[in-house]
C-alpha cells in the first residue's frame, strides 16, 4: 500500500511518505476544530436549522479552511513543494477543462 502512495505522488523516502500522512492527519483534525469558530462567528447553529442542513453549511466551510492549513501545515513539515502542486492538481479538477480544437488546413 505504501509503495503504491509513493509512486502515486512521485515521492522516494519513507520519511517523506510519513510527514505527508501526518500532515493530511493534522489538517483534517485541526480544520474541523478552527471551523467551530467561524461556524459561531456566522451565527449558524445545530438549534436553528435542520441538522442536515448544518452539517453541509459546515462541510461548506472546512473546504477552504483545509485547503489554506494544508498548505501552512505542510510547510511547517517542509513539504510546501509537495501540498502545493497537491492543491494545483486538486482544483484543477474543478475548473472546466479547455476544449483542444484542431486546426484545419486552408485550401
């Protein structure tokens, strides 16, 4: 399973392969914990509005606040080089591909 990782990621080291695991466990822990905050901040809470709703409003919000600590966090374990095109590759799934249009010859 491990080596499959590193040949998904293009990474050698086991070391490497270990920081980057603890990074994603971090992020995931720390955006779920800093987005209580902004949830109190917006004012939105469990008592107001149906639970489903809730939870999609803060899943909402962890996206872009896991995104940014992913970056710091992986930074701090010095692997910005990695998160960064990690993040690249990752929206760019979301944009809209471009299409390829072939250019004919002119007669």
């Amino acid at each position: 399973m491990f080596e499959k990782l590193k040949n998904r990621w293009s990474i050698q080291s086991n070391f490497q392969l270990v920081l980057i695991l603890i990074v994603f466990s971090i992020t995931g822990s720390a955006s779920a914990w800093v987005s209580k905050p902004f949830v109190e901040w917006l004012g939105l809470n469990k008592e107001d509005m149906p639970a489903w709703l809730f939870t999609v409003l803060r899943l909402i919000l962890i996206f872009p606040i896991y995104n940014v600590l992913l970056i710091i966090i992986g930074t701090i374990f010095g692997q910005f080089k990695f998160f960064w095109a990690f993040e690249k590759k990752m929206f760019s799934r979301f944009l809209p591909k471009k299409k390829v249009t072939e250019k004919l010859p002119n007669p």
